[in-house]
C-alpha cells in the first residue's frame, strides 16, 4: 500500500512538470503581452516603453530559457513577482486571496454533500415517486440557470426589492464601526447570497449522481437478501446500500478538491469577493504570466493529490480493489 | 484594457479607442446643486471596475490607480472647472521670454503625510524619477525636452527647456514624490519595492491612506493639514466592482455615491422617483470623439469634395439618437467643446444630401451604372469599412454610413475586425480604404502627433495620412508656444481649417453621465467633468450617513 502510495508521488512530478510546461506554452502564445497591455501600443515612445518592459520581465529571452528560469525557482518554492507595477511576490498575493475562496468554496462543499445525500438516496428508494419527479425538474432548472442570471435575480429582490441583504463585497462600510456580533452578522449576510447561487448549481450534478449510485446498489443482490433477512427498510437502506452507494461519491468528492482552491470564477466576480476566481481572471486580462502560473500550478499540483488520495481512499474502502491489487 | 490616457492631466492624445474620462462642457444638470451649508464628515464611496495596480501613480497608466493617486497626491499644477491650468503645489509660475525657462514658486508650509516638509528637492527628485531609465514610468516623454531642472532656493524651482514645449506648464502636473522615503529606491531601480508603492504611501495630497484590502476597496482619510484647508468629506472608500452590473445595482441600493451610467441606464433605468431623490445626475462631453476616417492615399478621398459630399450625406442628429439615444453632441471639430482651443464659430456640416449629389457630381462622379453605383473611369464607387469588434456604437454607426451613402449610390462593405488585427494589419500598415474610430483628448489641445505630415510612418498616429501646409504650421507653431492667447488664434484657425477640409469626418463627442448620491452638495459640472472640485464637495449635517471619520 505504501509502496503504491510511492510510486504514484513519483509519477506525478514528471506529470506536473509536463503540465506547467503545457500551460507555460499555451499562455504565452495567447496575443498580447503584458509589457504591451501596459504600455499602450501606438506610439514611438510607447514602443520604447515596452521594450523595456520587456527586458524587465524577461520576455526578451526564447521561451524554452524563460520556461527554464521559472522553473528552477519553483523548486525553491519561488513563484516570483507580479509583472503589475506593484510587483508583488505571487506567493504572498495568492495568500491574500485563499482564505475567503477556501470558506466559500468549504462551506458550499458542505452544504451541497448535505443535500444532495438525502436528495439522491430518497429519489432512488422512490423512484417515479412525485418527490423524485420534483426533485429532478428542479434539479435540471438549477443545472440550467446560468450563474450570473440568477446572481442579478437574487440581488435585485434580496438586496434592491426587499433590501434584506448585502449586494456585494464582503463588509459593509461602517464594519470597523459595529459590535463584534454585528460584524459577524454583516460578514454571514455578505456571504449568504454567493453561496446560495454557488449551492444552487452545484447541487444538481451531485444529487444525480447519488440517486444513479444508489439506484445500481438498491437492485443488487445483497439488498434483496438483506430485505429477506427481515432487516427493517430505514436499516437495509441507511447502513447496507448507502455505504456502498457513497463509494463513487468519494472520487467524485476527490475530484472536486481543486475546484475549492480555483474558485468559482463568475459568483466571485459578479459578488466583488476578492478571491482566488477574480485574481486569476484579472491576471488573464493583465497577462500577468507569474500569477497566471502561480495559480495554475497550485491548482495543478492538488488535482494530482487529490486523484492520489481518491485512488487511496478507494482502495481502503473497497476490499474488492485492494483484493485485485494483490493479485496482481 | 485599451482605456487608458497618458497622464494624470493628460497627454497629447489618449490612444484610439475612446477613453471614457470626465471633462467637457457643462450643459445640462439635472440635478438641484442647493445651498446648504458646508460641513467636515461622513463618507464617500466610488465604485471601479479596474484594480488598482500601485500606489505610486508616477509608475502606472490605469484609471483605477490614477484615480487612487489623485487623492494622495499632488502636482505642481493641476486643471480647473475650464480646463484651464491652475496652481496647486506652485503658488506661482513665470515662463522667460522664449518659453525656454519655466520658474515655479512653492508654497512654503507644506508638509508631507509624515510630517517632513516639502521642498523644492521634492520636485528634482520627482523629475529625476520620472526620467531614470530605471524607473517603469509612462510619463518620460512629457519630460525629454528638460535640459535640466533646479533648485535656485527651498522654494523656487527652475526648469530649463532644450526647445520650446507647450505642454510644459501641464506636464508637471505629474504627482510630486517624496525624496526623504524613496531616493534609495530609485537608486537601486527599485521603486516597485518601496513600501510607499502598495502599503504606506505618502504625498501631499488632500486624503492619507488608511487602509487598502488587495481587490476589495482603498480607503482614505482627510489630510487634517492639507495645505489648501481639509477637504470637506472626512473619508472615501474607493470600491472594486468587477462587474459593471454589480455597481449599477450597487446604486440603486444606495450602496455606492458615485457611479457612471450608460445612455440606457440614463434614459431609462433611472428615470423613476426613488432615484430621482437619491441621486443627481450630470451629463457632459466626455474626451474622446468618434470619426469616419478615410485613407488619403486613396485618389477618391483625397478629392476633398468627395470627403464633404459623405459629411452632407451623413445625418448626424439621427445617428446620435440612434447610437447613443441622443446624449453626446456633434462634434465639428477635434478640440473638447467648451474649452479655450475649441472655437465656437465653427459650425457643423448640415444634412444636405442633394448638396452631397452635387459635390459628387462636381467630382466626376456622375453616372450610375445598372447596380445604381456610381461610376467613374469604368470602375463603380464601393469602398469597405472598418472598425472594431465589441463597440456596438460603432458598428450602428457603420449601418447608418452605409445606408446613407447607398442612396447617393456608393456601395459599402462594412468589416468588423479583432481590435489587435485592425490595428496591426491594417490601421498600421495603412491598408484600409475608411474606417470609424475614435480620439481621446488630453487637458492639452496639441495634436501635433495626430495631424502633422510628419507623422504618418507606420508606429506614428497619422493614420490618414493627412497632409496640409497650413495645419503643419499651426501644429508647429500651437507647440512651440508658451502663450496661451497665441495658441488660443493658432487652434482657433486649425479648429476652421479641420472643417473646411474634412480630413475626416466629425461624429460626435459622447456624454459621460455620472450619477451622484443627492446628499452630496457643491458639484460643478465643467468641460473638466465634475471632479476638479470634489475636495468642496460637502455633506451637510443632517444629510450625513456615516459617522465614520
């Protein structure tokens, strides 16, 4: 097992190298530059600007050195600068933006996992049922709507119409000026509406693939034994069917670890949360190379962990895939 | 990405593409600018769509960091309601006869936000700063005339000129930065990490910096020892609202004071009595004007005759209203309406299409072939039009063009191009036969760099190829001058020269409209937008919102 565990931390650095290599290339070739987002691009001495800009940022170099160059910092764990004038260390800038991603995104996980459960377990136990039939058309309505149509809705009858919440941002203006549960309550109302339309979406795709999961285990075998065996039904499905119903769920769940950290781009920036999303949007239309980079590969490098932990994490819970393992 | 003006009072020319700055013609208020009496206190708060990139504006070109800037900071000089130059560090100024020496006067009880004073040394630095190759600064052009600059005593400063510069005077309107914190830094071309650049900037300017949250909000607080008297509003929160639709909501739930509005939202999303009491709105030129433009080297549009004939055969009335429902006004001219350089005795081309048969005819251009076309030498009038993609204003301007030149039977092809492939594949090579697009202006009426003959290589912004005697002297001697009346005759005559001409032809200058929270006492509306006296602006007593000062 541990050897195993090994093995796959080995493959995934030359896995993660290929990956920063692609995406080095692949945001390079996009037109533009960001010497010549800053400097304009018309003039004479615009034109010297920006080779100097150039210089300064290295992008006078090939491609291949400069890939190189940001290579070998990234081994002493050093993203570089911003190419913005600030010229902030990326790492320090990414460490501003987490925290308030991390909790949006946490909290949303969270909620979605604790509907989208009992969702899916109940719709597959009731088939057909009116409740399943609901339950699916509200669930393709919230897969459907768009984002940001339903971010605008929610903010023009919550924040315009019966202006009980916040619209945007994460503190109203007089915040340092409130009691401390004041503060709390204006941060929770901040917060309530990104992650209600972040939920809203979400949800969807995980409560459908509970009911699918679960409905494959309720027609095994087993569960009609455990039914013949005289066990009650909450029993049969609530310990022997959910358990094994969730196993897909757990890669699934893996899978999503680095959307936590990548951040939902469209809530964070209709909402005006300065997460990780509206950085890395910012640093697009910028082409700020460093932190484009830098995102990229702290998003890449969880992915693999992620994919690593879900394999491990499987093969704890299911006997089956530890069995087969050692046969081989 | 492409709004972006030069300097902080303006360069030359905005690049094309129109920067939607504030200034213009005061010309309709439809807000009750009342008399109540001033008081200190409560807050602001701006909305911006752009992050701010630093907190030294000598090194960024950014609307978002500019604005930030000019609450900190200030320059020797600054613009007024007119747009016209006024102190603002300097007490005084005293050009030399030939314009070639420029003598400021400080004011000498300035302090900077530490408390350190301010010297004429300050602004040395600040001008060795601005020129040190090491320094990212867009601003170096405005300064590669200075053959040197002096301190003769603490509080006079000298500017030597190698040639005259007429943009002198506004060019040191350029945020003076203080020696005392940064002069290592620049030393080592290390400005970027001086801590003034993102968490402790000092100026001299009317607001300190409080506090700033990276991609949330900058906030300031009255400088109690500005030099001019404390502004009046005591705090200001200047937001980040990525989402444009996010502010305009932000607005109606009175979240945010100040925000612009587009024609739509002016028109007709705010026209309801909620809003009406909340909020004041203003509308005035903006900065930048729309143009058809034409390749000169064209045999055809060189014939000026064919340039007046489309100018007649254009109703601009009816594409204003149908471009920016009415509010922008025509344009006859390069020169912002309401300022000194704009002559007001030039008048606009009038809709007249049987007078823009007539000039086509006197052309040569007389039969029709059997498309309807005209002909001439055996070839039919059809020409193709171009202009960028995701300017919606543009593209309606193209249809009415294209259908108003139909009916004196030249045929258009209207083209849509990626703004980077228009520029590079054809604006800069100049293979283009007409095209629309826009001109920013600065606080300064030179557009030498626009008009002059000498300025149509392939990197220079003489895109049509203009060439005219009497417009290369006017541009030479308007540059050379440091005398405003003399400018005033040279642009005066250039302003009539343009519309005989009709090198292009004029559109329209578009409103900028911003709303204000109506709680908000002492705005001016001026060909400076409204923004040149926001430290009067006040909040009266008992209207004020935020305690927080």
């Amino acid at each position: 097992m541990l050897a195993y565990a090994f093995r796959r931390l080995l493959l995934a650095v030359p896995l993660l190298i290929g990956i920063t290599f692609v995406s080095f290339v692949v945001i390079h070739l996009a037109p533009g530059d960001p010497a010549e987002m800053q400097t304009g691009d018309l003039s004479a001495e615009a034109k010297r600007a920006y080779e100097q800009l150039k210089t300064e940022f290295g992008l006078d170099k090939p491609l291949y050195v400069q890939y190189w160059n940001w290579l070998t910092r990234l081994i002493r764990l050093d993203l570089g600068r911003s190419f913005a004038p600030h010229g902030r260390p990326v790492l320090t800038m990414i460490g501003e933006r987490l925290p308030i991603t991390l909790l949006l995104n946490i909290v949303e996980m969270l909620i979605i996992v604790a509907l989208a459960v009992p969702i899916g377990v109940l719709s597959a136990t009731r088939q057909y049922s009116t409740f399943d039939k609901v339950t699916t058309i509200f669930v393709f309505v919230g897969f459907a709507t768009p984002d940001f149509w339903l971010a605008l809705l929610l903010m023009i009858l919550f924040g315009i119409q019966l202006g009980w919440l916040p619209i945007s941002g994460l503190r109203s203006m007089n915040w340092e000026y409130m009691s401390f549960w004041q503060q709390q309550w204006d941060f929770l109302s901040h917060l309530l509406l990104p992650i209600l339309v972040a939920t809203f979406g979400g949800l969807a795709g995980f409560s459908r693939y509970m009911r699918q999961s679960m409905l494959e285990v309720i027609r095994q075998d087993y569960i009609q034994s455990a039914r013949a065996k005289g066990l009650a039904e909450r029993v049969v499905v609530g310990k022997h069917a959910l358990r094994n119903a969730l196993l897909p769920i757990v890669t699934i769940l893996g899978l999503s670890l680095p959307g936590l950290i990548g951040g939902s781009v469209i809530v964070e920036w209709i909402f005006a949360i300065p997460g990780m999303g509206q950085l890395m949007v910012q640093a697009a239309f910028e082409r700020d190379y460093p932190v484009l980079m830098g995102n990229l590969v702290i998003v890449s490098a969880l992915t693999l962990c992620a994919n690593l932990a879900a394999d491990l994490a499987y093969s704890f819970v299911d006997p089956r895939i530890r069995v087969s393992r050692r046969r081989r | 990405m492409k709004h972006r003006s030069l300097a902080r009072l303006g360069a030359a020319l905005a690049l094309v593409g129109l920067a939607a700055g504030c200034s213009g013609e005061a010309a309709v208020t439809d807000g009750k600018v009342g008399a109540n009496t001033p008081a200190y206190g409560d807050t602001l708060i701006e909305a911006s769509i752009g992050n701010v990139s630093s907190l030294i504006p000598n090194i960024t070109s950014d609307q978002a960091s500019r604005e930030v800037g000019s609450f900190m900071y200030s320059g020797l000089v600054t613009v007024g309601r007119d747009l016209e130059i006024v102190p603002e560090l300097a007490k005084s100024w005293a050009f030399s006869k030939d314009c070639l020496t420029l003598d400021f006067k400080l004011h000498d009880s300035v302090r900077w936000h530490d408390g350190a004073p301010f010297t004429a040394n300050d602004v040395v630095f600040t001008w060795e700063t601005t020129v040190n190759p090491k320094t990212p600064s867009p601003y170096r052009s405005d300064f590669q005339d200075v053959e040197r600059v002096e301190a003769l005593d603490p509080y006079t400063v000298r500017v030597t000129y190698k040639r005259p510069y007429a943009k002198a005077l506004l060019s040191w309107g350029l945020s003076i930065l203080p020696r005392h914190l940064l002069e290592r830094f620049v030393k080592e071309g290390k400005l970027k990490d001086a801590p003034q650049n993102w968490s402790a900037p000092v100026g001299t300017g009317p607001y300190r910096f409080k506090e700033m949250k990276s991609g949330e909000k900058v906030v300031v607080v009255a400088n109690q020892d500005y030099f001019k008297g404390r502004p009046n509003i005591s705090r200001i929160v200047y937001r980040i609202i990525p989402s444009q639709a996010t502010i305009f909501l932000e607005l109606k739930a009175r979240g945010v004071d100040i925000a612009s509005l587009t024609a739509l939202q002016y028109k007709r999303q705010t026209e309801y009595p909620a809003f009406q009491k909340n909020y004041n709105k203003f509308r005035y030129p903006g900065t930048g004007y729309t143009y058809l433009g034409f390749n000169l080297k064209d045999p055809r549009f060189a014939d000026r005759r064919v340039r007046l004939a489309f100018a007649h055969a254009i109703n601009k009335k009816e594409l204003l209203d149908g471009v920016v429902l009415g509010l922008g006004r025509e344009a006859t001219g390069p020169f912002r309406p309401g300022t000194w350089a704009d002559n007001p005795n030039v008048k606009g081309i009038p809709y007249d299409p049987k007078k823009a048969v007539a000039l086509l005819a006197e052309a040569g251009w007389t039969t029709r072939n059997d498309q309807g076309l005209l002909v001439k030498d055996g070839r039919p009038f059809t020409f193709e039009l171009l202009t960028n993609q995701g300017n919606d204003e543009r593209k309606k301007i193209a249809e009415i063009v294209q259908a108003s030149l139909r009916d004196l039977g030249i045929g258009v092809e209207i083209r849509i191009l990626e703004w980077a492939a228009l520029l590079k594949e054809h604006v800069k090579k100049r293979s283009f036969d007409a095209m629309i697009l826009g001109w920013g202006t600065g606080a300064d009426p030179d557009q030498y760099v626009v008009w002059h003959s000498s300025q149509t290589g392939p990197d220079e912004l003489n895109h049509i190829s203009y060439k005219n005697r009497e417009v290369d002297a006017l541009l030479e001697a308007g540059r050379a001058s440091c005398v405003q009346a003399d400018r005033t005759r040279f642009y005066h005559r250039l302003h009539e020269v343009l519309a005989e001409d009709q090198p292009l032809v004029f559109l329209y200058w578009r409103d900028v409209m911003p709303a204000v929270s109506g709680r908000v006492f002492g705005i001016d509306p001026g060909p400076a937008g409204i923004r040149w006296n926001r430290d009067e602006w006040f909040v009266p007593k008992y209207l004020q919102r935020y305690t927080a000062g």
